[in-house]
C-alpha cells in the first residue's frame, strides 16, 4: 500500500495514510470509481479527511464520520443515501479483507473475486 517507499500522504491533512482501511484512493479503486492506472499518479485522503464520502460508511468497526451542509446524507435523497451507503460499506469492508494478504490488485474491486451481490 505504499507508493514505492515514501508511502502516500494524505491532500488535505498532510500525515501518511498508512493503511488500506483509512485510504480514501483505495475506497475509490475498490468501489469501481477509479482505475488502476491512476493510483500512482491520484492524490490520496484518509478517509476521515473526506466526510462527505466517510459519512456513507455504516459499519461498527468505523469510526463514524459526520458531513455538515448541503452535502450532508441527511440533506441528500434517502435511495441515493442507502445505495451509496451500501457501495461504501462494502468497500470499506472489503478493504478491511485484503489487509495483510497477498491479493494481487486486480483483484481488489468488488465484483472481480467474488459475488458481491445482495
């Protein structure tokens, strides 16, 4: 998860985002919002540094983060709310899968390893 050696840094906080779990880049990636070919060239957050994508991920294990303003869940439409919520979380978690394996990065976004269907 490092980007060669020096790691990512995080845009908006500046302190290294260490782990997949906390990689706003990686959420991206796994969610299908991203290609591989820009993760080593995409800025990277931790997830805590973007609430108004951290409010989406409903989960015990995070940390729940909250979104003031016109971009707040609560101010959105309830089915966008729930399905981007239920994406999220599901990256998020799969995130938490692939910590420590050997999984090769094709196959981290949903959908490429396993049936991610409801």
């Amino acid at each position: 998860m490092a980007r060669c050696d020096e790691g990512y840094l995080c845009s908006v906080c500046g302190a290294p985002v260490e782990t997949l779990a906390e990689s706003e880049l990686y959420l991206r990636y796994v969610a299908g919002w991203i290609d591989r070919e820009l993760l080593h060239t995409a800025p990277d957050r931790h997830l805590q540094c973007n609430p108004a994508l951290a409010q989406f991920i409903v989960d015990p294990r995070f940390e729940p983060v909250v979104c003031e303003g016109p971009f707040a869940k609560e101010e959105l439409d309830p089915e966008f709310v729930r399905e981007r919520e239920e994406l999220l979380t599901r990256a998020w978690q799969r995130l938490l899968e692939l910590q420590g394996t050997s999984t090769v990065i094709d196959e981290y976004p949903l959908g490429t390893n396993r049936d991610v269907s409801c």
